[in-house]
C-alpha cells in the first residue's frame, strides 16, 4: 500500500523485504491509482523497517487503489583515487 501523505509511506504486502538503505532510489510501475507515481524519474527512499519506506509527497497524488511495483536505480557515484605514487 502507499499513503498520501508528504512523506508517502510505500508498504510492501505478504512480508516481502524490500532490502533497501536509506539513500537508495526507486521507480514504480503498474500503481493503480497513484498513476503520478508510474515511471517517475528515481526518487530517493528512507527506510521506516524491513518492509516499508518512505517516498517524495504523495499528498497531492490520486489514492492508491492497488497493485504497483517498485525498482531500485542505482546512481552514479564519484570515486576519487590518489596517484599510485602517492599510496606507495
């Protein structure tokens, strides 16, 4: 289930572990009636527990009826090495 609400609350169903950490960032697909939510760009996720979340604000969002799936995306990230001089 997903709330409306600012933050919007994802609930995952039959205790399903949605293995996420706070930062990652997820799409949806196939929400019915939360449509704003179906291909969305990524947005960014806190953990409420195993099998919740939170989202963006969904407080001016439609219901959520059913149904829907999420995707983790993973986003780049900038690493930055000192010189092999440097480490030896």
């Amino acid at each position: 289930s997903m709330t409306k609400d600012s933050p919007g609350v994802v609930s995952l169903l039959e205790e399903v572990r949605h293995g996420l950490e706070d930062g990652d960032h997820v799409t949806f697909t196939e929400v019915q009636g939360m449509t704003e939510l179906n291909d969305i760009t990524p947005v960014p996720i806190k953990t409420m527990g195993p099998y919740s979340f939170s989202i963006c604000d969904t407080s001016k969002m439609g219901i959520h009826t059913g149904g829907g799936y999420f995707k983790q995306v993973k986003q780049p990230k900038t690493v930055q090495f000192g010189s092999m001089r440097e480490a030896l």
